[in-house]
C-alpha cells in the first residue's frame, strides 16, 4: 500500500527571496513564498483550507522561528478547516506528512505548508546585543554539554562522523567530494547564497570548525521561506502543474530522540526513517532517479545515502569516491540545486521544492539531463528524521 493510498499529491510550490542579511522579516519572507506558492499551482487563497508549518511557536533565538501558521493564517485572512506546527514531529517535513494525511482523510483540501527561516539576519544583530549582554546559566541539554565545549551541532555531528570514520575509513577528502559536487550544483542555481567554484584545496585549507569539519563542511544560515501547496488528488486535476504523488513515507524513529544515545553511532534516525519508507512501496532503492539529501553537515548526506539503501552500510566513501555515482549528469544525482552547504540553510524545505521543479522540469540550467519520475527527498538527522518518495506518473 502506498502512502495514504496515492490520495495526497503535491500540486505547487515557491520560494522567497533568498540570502544573506537581506534584512526582511520572517513573516515577510513567508507571505512572499506563500504567494508565490498558490500561484505557481494555479489556486488562489480562497481554495486554501488548511495550513502547516514547523517549528511552531517554540522559543528559539536567531530568526530559527520565521512565522507561525497563525501568522500566515491571519495575514491572508485563510478559512480553514485544518491547521497544524509543531517541533516534536519526523524532521522538519513531518508536518507536510501530516498534511498529506489530513487531506486524504477528507478533512482539507489544499493545504498550504511552509518553513521560513531569516537566520543570517537575525544571527548578525544577535552577535551585536551579545557584546553587551550577560552570560545566564546553561539549561536542559546544554547542561551536558557548554561545561565541556560542546556548544554547537557541529561538535556532537562531529563526534559520529568520527566513529563512522574510525569503524570504516570516511576520509575528509571523501566528504570533500560532496562538498565541490553541491558547490558545482549551486552554481547553476541564480538562488544559491554561494556560487563560486570550490577545489579540493580550497576545501581542506578552510578554517576548521569541529573535527572533521571544517568551514565548507557546515551549511549556510540564510534569510528565505519555502512554500509547499498539498493536495487531495480528486481537486488536483485541470490545476497548472501535473500532480507529483507522495508514493511513500518514513517517520520511524526505533531508538530514543537523542543526539548521542544510539546503539550503533555508525547510524542515525535517518536510518529509522527510510527502512519503515522502503515498507510502505513496491519501489527500491535502484528505481529512484536522483536525491535530494539534508547536509546541514557533509556527513548528514552521507547518512541519507547509506539510509536509503544507494550504498552499503560503511561503504560510503567508496561511493563518494566515484563522482559518477551523484553528480548532476551521474547516476543518480544528489542535491542538484547545490543543498544547505552552498544554497543555504532553509531548514529542510528546500529539497522538497527542489525535487519537485526537478520532476516538472522546471530547473533551469541545472536542470538533471536525463528523464526523471522519482525522487528520494530526505530531512533531518541526530534524532528525528523524515523522508518521502515523491513519484511524478
């Protein structure tokens, strides 16, 4: 059985203005997307009945939090009959899935699911208050971790990327690969924040952040906001891009919702995520045509591919010493719009809109060479994780 039975489809998508410092709010950033978004699918606000975001209202400092869905709701005086944001979901997408579920439950129609991020502009006027600020006592996780200098996922990702390391021989210049490959990619990309051609040089010589990585390794924080319209299949018909099918999905986590408590640190939540996928579909891992793969850090793409089932378990630097095997006119493309590393930190979103112009052919000069139909779209890492098929028929 496919994912809620082939009832939920993904019709329209947009894209903000996206940089760095651009000084926009993210409210403003997300009605732009949002915008952009209804119309690309040919609807109009009025068809909108539902609306999906994450995070939610959390309290979190430094533009992590763009807007909310009361936010969007409310600017766009949207009546809806489903509404849904929270944190404690599969990644970043897990509300997207909720929304597929809510409408092929019949309880929306069109759902309008977004994430807007204005981090690099946030993050910048934080840095300014912090010279006059006052240190506060560390709390909840930090507790465990700022006494010993682990302030940063960088440190704790560091940490599983070693291990990986130590148990199967990844080397920096493998991670280094992947690196140039979304650099190369992004290039293409008129939206990516970094363009610029990378060599393996400039990669190793980069200031180093976290053992293993060093400044490249890390994505970019970044001013933007995705919108994704989804919809129930028997409304998607005369609209202005072919329906793309959820085909299937993955929101297990088998092992507890933490950073550093696996069993096998050779693997993350990712893993959990993609086995339940391959479950619910007749599909394998060989029938998919390119990828579009989280890489808030190099090594979170290396987990994808291995959760998907494109490599062997420990047999990831093999893989990403074959660049035939993911660039752009390879075998199965990864992350062709240049992923977090090189177009910026959309926090998840942007692979799935990057998949979907990807299917419609809609791309531009970094659009994939050859004839695509299925895409493995993957979101988030550590302890939560979400993936989909997105199958165009």
């Amino acid at each position: 059985m496919t994912f809620v039975e082939d009832r939920a489809v993904i019709t329209g998508v947009g894209q903000s203005q996206i940089g760095r410092r651009i000084g926009r709010t993210g409210i403003d950033l997300a009605l732009e997307a949002a915008e952009r978004a209804v119309a690309h699918a040919g609807l109009t606000f009025d068809d909108i009945d539902g609306i999906a975001s994450y995070p939610g209202p959390v309290a979190a400092e430094g533009g992590f939090v763009g807007a909310t869905t009361h936010d969007v709701r409310d600017a766009f005086g949207l009546r809806t009959t489903w509404h849904v944001s929270g944190v404690e979901t599969s990644g970043q997408i897990g509300t997207m899935l909720d929304a597929a579920a809510a409408v092929a439950s019949g309880r929306a129609t069109h759902v309008l699911c977004f994430r807007s991020v204005w981090e690099a502009t946030a993050q910048a006027a934080g840095r300014a208050a912090a010279l006059t600020g006052k240190a506060v006592r560390a709390s909840g996780h930090s507790e465990f971790r700022m006494p010993f200098g682990a302030a940063s996922p960088a440190n704790w990702i560091g940490m599983y990327a070693q291990r990986y390391m130590h148990e199967f021989g990844l080397t920096r210049e493998q991670l280094g690969k992947l690196v140039i490959n979304a650099r190369h990619n992004a290039g293409l990309n008129p939206q990516a924040i970094y363009r610029d051609p990378m060599t393996m040089d400039d990669y190793l010589n980069a200031r180093m952040v976290s053992w293993p990585f060093g400044l490249y390794d890390c994505d970019v924080p970044a001013d933007g906001a995705t919108a994704v319209i989804v919809s129930r299949r028997e409304a998607a018909g005369g609209l202005a891009n072919a329906p793309i099918s959820i085909e299937a999905a993955g929101a297990a986590l088998y092992e507890r919702h933490s950073w550093d408590q696996r069993a096998d640190l050779t693997t993350m939540a990712s893993h959990d995520a993609a086995a339940s996928m391959w479950e619910t579909t007749s599909f394998t891992a060989g029938d998919v045509d390119f990828a579009t793969l989280y890489d808030g850090f190099s090594y979170l793409c290396t987990q994808w591919i291995e959760a998907f089932g494109f490599t062997e378990h420990g047999k990831v630097g093999p893989f990403l010493d074959d660049e035939e095997n993911y660039r752009l006119e390879g075998r199965l493309p990864i992350n062709p719009h240049g992923g977090q590393l090189s177009a910026g930190r959309l926090h998840g979103y942007g692979f799935v809109h990057e998949a979907c112009v990807q299917l419609w052919r809609q791309a531009g000069e970094r659009q994939i060479p050859k004839d695509v139909e299925l895409a493995a779209v993957g979101v988030g890492g550590g302890p939560e994780a979400g993936c989909m098929l997105l199958h165009l028929a």
